[in-house]
C-alpha cells in the first residue's frame, strides 16, 4: 500500500497535498485547515489511499458486520424536522405506534436467529410519558437478558429528561439500570447553529447533544457518533463537526464508531439532491483521516447503498452495520437500499471487496471470522 501512495505522491503536482500525505504517513494528526483542503482535492485516489493506509493500520483487513435488527417503536413526532421523511404527526394517516407484544415478536425473530443487537430510535411523540420509555427498555431486557439494547438518540434523552424535570444523568442512569447497553448516535446532524435552523430548529441542540453523549461515556455507556451530509451544509461545517466530535472523543474516549450519514431527500420538506458517489467516498475518506482518535468509520449500506459502501471499505471504512432486517428511516425518504441482508449477502460484499468478513457484537468484539 505504502508502494502505491509513494506512486500517486511523485505524480501529483499539488505540494501541499504531498505534505499532508507525508503528515499521514508519519500517523501525526490533521489540521481542520488540512482536512479540509482533502476534502477540496480532486485526487479522490491519494485521498482513498491515504485513508485506508490508515483504517489498515487500526483494523488489518477486517471488515466488520453484526446481526442486529432495527426496530422504530413510533414514527410520531412532535419536532417535525424539514430533512427528515420519517417523522409525522400522530393524525397522518401514515402513523403508527408499535404495542409491546409486537416490539418483542420482532425482538425474538431476532434472537432466534442469532441476532446479537436490537437498534431502537424513532420519533418523539407528545403524548408519550417518561415511564413508556423506561418500561421498553425494561420489557425487552427482561424477556431477552442476552441481547444487547442500543437504543434511544441523544434528542429522544434530551426529550425524557426535558418530560421528567430530571438531568441527562439521572436519565441515563435509570435506562443504564433498566437494561440500555449503548446508545446510538443519531440526531447529530450538522452541529452547525445556521444549519440547524434551517434543518431542524426545535430539537436537541449540538450542545444538548454532546453533553448527553459526554454524561453516557462517564456513565461507562459506550456511544456512536454520527453526521448527517449533503443537505446545506457546508464543508467547513462538516470540518467544524468533526472537529466537535473529535475533541469530545480526545475527552471521554467513548464513541466507539463515527457514521457519516448520506442525506436522501425525497419525501422531506427540505428537498434537495442526493449525495454523489465521489463526495460519499470522500467523506468516508476524510473522517477516517481527521478522525485520529476513533477506532472504526461505519460504511452504513442504507444511505451509501450497497455498491458504494463496498468500495468504501477500501477507502478507510471497516464497518458495514448489520443485517438490519426492516429499515424504515432512510426508506422513507428514498433510498434504492434492501431493508435488510442476510449474513450471507453482507459476507459476499466483505469477501469481494477484499476484505475478510468478521461479524461483530455491539463493542466490536468478534463473534466469528468468515475467512
Ligand atoms: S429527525 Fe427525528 S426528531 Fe426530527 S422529525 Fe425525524 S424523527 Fe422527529
């Protein structure tokens, strides 16, 4: 790999992307200025090689996957963000609300199958109290002890303890004893104030959220960092959340994953296009670059799509999430993406890709290497 990076570096004519490479080579740490002059590059190569030299060093050839199923109790939502497809009002004919009964019958499809993960966001719905959300919890661990619970974004923690007059600590502290085992890392978006407003003005904001995360990893709850791109955003914002989540991670050392999140827009009353292939690879590219301090950069197959998110793992990726079984999210607002694969269909990906499939828990400790 060092041979062909050596290659692309005495053809390039661009000195200064040189000497970040030689920076990268040396494994010293990126600049904001210089993450964001490899994000300005048109050497998508150099920069791909670059970042998989490194996600090389941390994680050999291993391209993890897990078997977990996501489960969205409620599409209900009182915050009605503009980019977001998912979210409507409780009379819209397209709501609806899971019972319990039917939260665990998805629960144990997923046990008995192996599954090691249940991933559980949604809307927020008003009417909702703060018991509902701790009984969820409780109700699964209690059926399913081994099965581990990453569930409820930082804006839905904001939600509970902004409901219950309690802090982010007493939240956390009661789901951490009902049963929640990480948290995911949704409801970042962009952490930017202007993009925000326009984006999503009424939920949690990026300091609501960083702390929510800061008091999760103080509570030994691992958590998982996301941004969302390719809205109206600039790549100096993106830069600028990075940087957030990096100095967060230098702090606490909690987030296990960071998970750039391609914008699907149909559907959303925020409109716009979607993400290009090339901006996609580089913004997996650049986060494994920038982000020195991060053990794994999530290809997340949903928004990338499958084929990109393939490539993607030899541009600095190591992750492609899970088999998933019945993504509403994303799909809601366009994408072309299965709801879910089968563990076989996630190897092949891996194999042909290069990569050796390894599937993971939740903290990234193997369960089985697919050699
Ligand atoms: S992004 Fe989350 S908070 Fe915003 S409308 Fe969608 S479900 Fe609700």
């Amino acid at each position: 790999m060092e041979l062909v990076i050596e290659d692309l570096l005495k053809m390039s004519g661009d000195k200064e992307l040189v000497r970040i490479a030689e920076k990268v080579l040396e494994e010293k740490r990126l600049t904001e200025e210089e993450a964001l002059y490899l994000y300005r590059s048109d050497d998508l190569a150099l920069v791909g090689h670059l970042a998989e030299f490194v996600n090389r060093k941390k994680n050999g050839m291993n391209a993890y996957f897990i078997i977990n199923r996501q489960i969205n109790p409620t599409n209900v939502c009182v915050y009605q963000c503009d980019f977001c497809a998912f979210g409507v009002k409780r009379s819209d004919p397209k709501a609806y609300e899971m019972e319990m009964d039917e939260i665990l019958k998805k629960v144990e499809e997923t046990y008995r199958m192996g599954g090691k993960e249940i991933h559980m966001v949604g809307g927020i719905p008003a009417h909702w109290d703060y018991d509902k959300y701790i009984n969820i919890v409780k109700t699964i661990k209690d059926h399913f002890p081994d099965i581990v619970l990453k569930a409820w974004t930082a804006v839905e923690i904001h939600h509970m303890a902004k409901i219950s007059k309690k802090s982010y600590r007493e939240v956390l502290q009661e789901l951490k004893e009902a049963g929640l085992d990480a948290l995911p890392g949704g409801g970042a978006e962009i952490f930017s104030e202007r993009v925000r407003k326009i984006i999503a003005p009424y939920k949690a904001n990026a300091e609501e959220y960083l702390e929510v995360h800061r008091t999760a990893h103080e509570l030994g709850i691992p958590t998982n960092a996301t941004m969302l791109y390719g809205h109206v955003e600039t790549l100096e914002e993106r830069v600028e959340h990075m940087k957030r989540i990096r100095d967060l991670q230098d702090e606490t050392g909690g987030f296990q994953v960071f998970i750039p999140l391609a914008y699907w827009p149909e559907g959303t009353r925020l409109g716009g296009t979607r993400t290009s292939s090339v901006d996609d690879l580089k913004t997996i590219a650049v986060s494994r670059l920038y982000l020195d301090n991060f053990d794994h950069i999530k290809a997340y197959w949903v928004t990338l799509g499958e084929k990109v998110a393939q490539v993607a793992l030899n541009f600095g990726a190591d992750d492609l999430d899970g088999t998933i079984e019945e993504e509403k999210i994303v799909h809601s607002a366009g994408t072309t993406s299965a709801y879910g694969h089968s563990v076989e269909r996630l190897v092949k990906l891996i194999k042909k890709a290069g990569k050796i499939p390894v599937e993971r828990d939740t903290f990234y400790r193997v369960v089985r290497v697919y050699q």
